[in-house]
C-alpha cells in the first residue's frame, strides 16, 4: 500500500509499504480521504520535530470504512464508515483524573506522535473511533475532525444565542467558527486582512470587516450600541490582532484564543481589568464536539463543499502541501485509494 | 472642619472650610476613619490628573455615622454606621442595562472623580450607604471596602472549597485576597519577593514562597501532584510574574489579574491553549462582595488589627502617604475627627 510521509528537511515522500494486521484492541480502516491542516503543515516545515519521528506518516482529519477488526474489538462492523478522535491519553494523569482527558498532560496525538492517515490502510485503537452516519458523504466525514475544534471553541466561549460574534481570521478555522457560531446563535461578522478571503467569506453570508481600510473599534461600537461584541475570536495568529482584540469586546466579554502563538504575546490587561474580561484558552476537543460536527455536517448546516478547494491522489500530498501553503487553498483532501495499487 | 486634598506637584494640603448640609437626596456622614490606598497613591503621583479636578479631597477607604439627612432620604437615621460603596453609576450604558453597574461605561468613581473621605463632614447620596453592624469598630469598618475588592477578586476566580490557590505578592490586597480565599475554603500560598512582607504573611498562617531562592513552578508542582494551581491572583503588578503565573495553573485553571498593568504586558498564550487556562478581569466590587466583607470582618475572620499598621490625625495625611509609598505600612488609617476644631 502506499503511503505518505514526512522524511525530515521539508520533504513529504511516498512510501510503499505491507498492510499490517490489527491488534486484538485494534481495527483496520480503509482511509477514504484525510484532509490536510496548518499543523501537518507545522511538521512539514520541521517545528515540531522533537515529536515526530521521521519517516512519519501524518495526518489525522480523516474518514474511512472499517476493513479488518482485532480479535478482542466488539461494536463494530466490517464496511462501517468511521473518522478517528485521535487523542489517545494516558487517564492517570492529574488532567485525565480530573475529567479533561483530551488535554492529557501525556497525551499521544495520534498522526504527529504516532502514524497518522495519510496511507491506504490505518491501524487505530478502536477506542479512537467515532461512527458517521451511513447518509454522510465521506469526503464530508474528512471535516469532521475540524468543525470539532471550531465547535469546541465555540462551547468553550459559553456563546449563547443572540450574541454578537467578531471572529478575527477569515481562513478555514476562522470559516469553520463563524459557521458553528452561526449555528449556535450568534449574530457573526469576520475580521479578514485578504480580500480574497474576505469575498469567500461574504459569499458564505456573514458581514466583514478590511482592518486595514475600516477602524474596527468604531464597527463593532456602532454594531452594538457602544457596549462592545460578546465573544471575540482570535484566529489571526497575529501579534497585533491580539493587543487589539480586548478593544473589541463588551463588558464581561469573552476573547477567545484559537490561533496558536508559539512566542509570548502583549495583552491588554489595562482593558481586562476595566472591562472585566475573560480570556479563554482552547485546545482540540471533547468526544460531545465530534458528535455535534458530525451533527452539523449531516444537516449541510457546514458549507462542505464550498470549503473543500480541492480533492487529490495520495501521490500528490507534496503538491497539495505547496498550495495550502501558499494560501489559495481553503482546505485540500488527500483521496488516500485513488491511484491504489 | 478640616479636609485633606491632593493639590497637583504631589502635594497634600489640609483646607479648612465649613460643611455644607446634604441636599434632598444626601446624607452627612461624620468620617470616623479614611484608609489610604495604591490608588491615592496614584492620584498624588500625578498619574489619574485627567480624572482628579484639584483641589481634590480623596479617599474612599471609610467608615463613620450619619450625620444629617437629606429631606427625601428615608429608612437611615442620624447616629447610623455606615460605609459608602463609592461608585456611582448611570444606570444607562450597556454595562449598566447588561446588570454590571459596578463597572459602568461613564462610572463616577467617588473620592477620584467626586469628593472622598478625607474630612470630617462629607455628603453622598443615600443610595450609596452601606450599613455596619453595631458589633463591627469604626476602625475595623474602613477596611470594608478593600476586603470588598478582595471578595470580588475571589469570587470572580470562581473557587470552591479545596482548591489550591497561589496568590503573586503580599502586600495590602495580596494578604486580603489571601485571607479571603482561605475563608472560601481554598489552600493558600503566597509568593512574595519580600522577606519582611514574608514574614509578616507567614505571621498569618500562610505558606510563603520566595520566587528568587526557589522554582515557584517546582514548589507549585510538588504541592499539588504534578497538577498545578486551580487558580492563581497576579497582585503583584509585574511583568515577569505575569508571564510565569500561567505556568503555575492546572488544566483548565484560572488566572485573575487583581494588579493595575498600565501598559500591555507579554502573556504566554501558547500555555494557555495547551492547559485551556482561562484569565479573568476584575474590577472593584458589587453590593454582595461589601457584604460578605462586612460577614468577614465582623466574624474576625480577617485579621484586622494585624493589617491596620497605624491610625494617624488628618492633619498627617502627607506624611501618611509618605509611609505608604516607601512599602513599610500596611494600612495606614486616618482619624478624620482626632484634632477637629
């Protein structure tokens, strides 16, 4: 079978490799699509190195059918359509002991610790396993994963309906939880420097704002009646989005930070102590956020199509890579049989 | 009767003048003590002179009787003790019409942005009054209102009895917030660079950490299991304190920023979503918090007398501030009616 991996010095390689048999605790799944994400592209670039160990097969936005069950696994079916929640935690853990599993302080993130979806072929605990129903189209089923960090973002801002959302970053997360918020309740307007983006994102009906040509401020103040937005969003990964973000919100508003800033970041705590704020961290998800994503995707609730630039064989992850990278592409899904030998 | 004002060039001067009766909808309070605090020490810095029209009589840490009534006022009587919860709202902005008056768009902070306590006749509306228990000493009743700022803090940290709690800097709010916490039922330690406010913190039975001979994050680690704190107060205004607290908190766990940060400070984001921290504002105080300080401080739960540094005559107010600002006083109180004419 084939499949991709990261060799280390910016380089994805295919790989011809023997299909495994499953462990007792283990299922087979036969990958229909994985879909590729900013943090594949973190690994491809070298940052995080220290974790995976090359050559890796990556990946982990997926849907597949099941093709082979291990001798102890019960509940499943051979043909079952499935994606993966690919946290695998250690449950003794001091996190794990007091319920949040999914940040395990020794968690193993399947597909950057351990091998990912990016192969004809995937060997995965069947505790990992979350069923999709049969009406969901399985390049769909490859969303699940991210609709479930834009839902859990959404969760953990506490958004309730009618409040007002300002989502900063117009990209396929920043996209995902506008969607979600949307869907929750919120009355959403999306923050976007690209106006290529910011015309993808009109096009999905929400209002936006150029940061460049409009005081953002004054937008939201006149939006709201001078009390600030509810729930801000910061998505951007911008140094500059996240000292003005505070500016944004209401009294007692919530800013929450999705986008990841690896170095330190100036906050405003001036307006966090005037305004009393909260600002929330969120990392992955919780099994009840992959059942709400499937949810929203099984009621097209989620513009599948219009979010999947493109679908391409898995001999041409490398390529793929070099478009997302390049920022014309919202997301790109590997077909991981196309092409199979 | 004499009165005590801040008068621009970091100066304090003592104006004699008469009182003037309350109107319809005022009380006279007779001011029995004024505690001074880091905010008057800002205002006499110079640094709120957009807000402090001088001559400026301050002060908003008191307590006294009532003096005079307003003809419409009703339900007080002249002998009464009182506090005053010195915010005065319009009712009308966004945070008041959202239920958080306390922190209003167009807030009258009274003793900085109207007269304060430093005198001995002062007249405010009857809406601000806060009634003392006749068990509760004068004396002990000008600290109602930092332990007010305290409750808030705590409350606002959301902590439940068992939780483990890391207070940053143990000067005057630092040691209340401490206190206060461990009323809440939390186990409390407090790092403090300081070794005579160690000591002094140590005195009231608190654990005490010195962040420049020990790792706070190894102390913090070991106390807790490898789990970290539910929740740590930064009080002590510090750029580098700020961007370590976040490694001292547990999954999940909650930083309240209690210290004024004038100018944006690094915060280190990429541990927030690892540990989906939350940080949390606050920002004086509501009705509920005045009375639960009230509860605390009747009940001698707060250690009012060790807090309480020295009581002095209005007439050395200036030297007063002196004392404070040089970081060897806890709370000074100043006796507004001890050398009245």
């Amino acid at each position: 079978m084939l499949t991709a991996n990261y060799v280390g010095n910016k380089t994805m390689s295919i790989i011809e490799t023997a299909p495994e048999a499953p462990s007792a605790e283990q299922v087979q799944i036969k990958v229909a699509f994985t879909g590729l994400c900013g943090t594949d592209l973190h690994v491809l670039h070298g940052d995080m190195d220290r974790r995976v160990h090359q050559p890796a097969i990556i990946g982990h936005e997926m849907s597949g059918t099941i093709a082979a069950l291990g001798s102890a696994v019960q509940g499943w079916d051979i043909g079952d359509p499935v994606t993966v929640m690919p946290l695998d935690w250690d449950g003794t853990c001091p996190a794990c002991r007091a319920g949040h599993q999914h940040v395990c302080q020794n968690l193993n993130f399947i597909g950057i610790d351990s091998a990912g979806s990016l192969q004809q072929f995937w060997n995965v605990p069947a505790s990992v396993l979350v069923r999709l129903p049969e009406t969901l189209r399985l390049d769909h089923g490859a969303l699940v994963e991210p609709v479930a960090v834009a839902v859990h973002d959404v969760r953990r801002s506490g958004l309730v309906r009618g409040e007002k959302v300002v989502v900063i970053g117009g990209g396929p997360i920043g996209v995902l939880i506008a969607t979600t918020a949307r869907e929750f309740g919120g009355e959403v307007v999306v923050v976007e420097v690209d106006a290529g983006r910011r015309s993808a994102v009109a096009g999905l009906g929400f209002d936006t704002i150029d940061p460049r040509s409009e005081d953002q401020v004054e937008w939201v103040n006149r939006w709201t009646a001078d009390a600030g937005a509810d729930v801000v969003f910061e998505v951007s990964g911008s140094a500059q989005a996240v000292l003005h973000a505070t500016s944004l919100a209401r009294v007692r508003g919530r800013l929450v930070v999705v986008a990841i800033h690896p170095t330190p970041r100036e906050i405003d705590l001036q307006r966090l102590f005037w305004r009393e704020l909260t600002i929330i961290g969120a990392r992955v998800y919780e099994r009840r956020d992959f059942e709400t994503a499937i949810e929203l995707l099984n009621s097209s609730a989620i513009p599948a199509d219009a979010l999947i630039t493109d679908v391409v064989p898995l001999t041409q992850t490398a390529e793929a890579f070099a478009r997302l990278e390049s920022g014309q592409a919202m997301k790109i899904l590997v077909d991981c049989q196309a092409g199979a030998r």
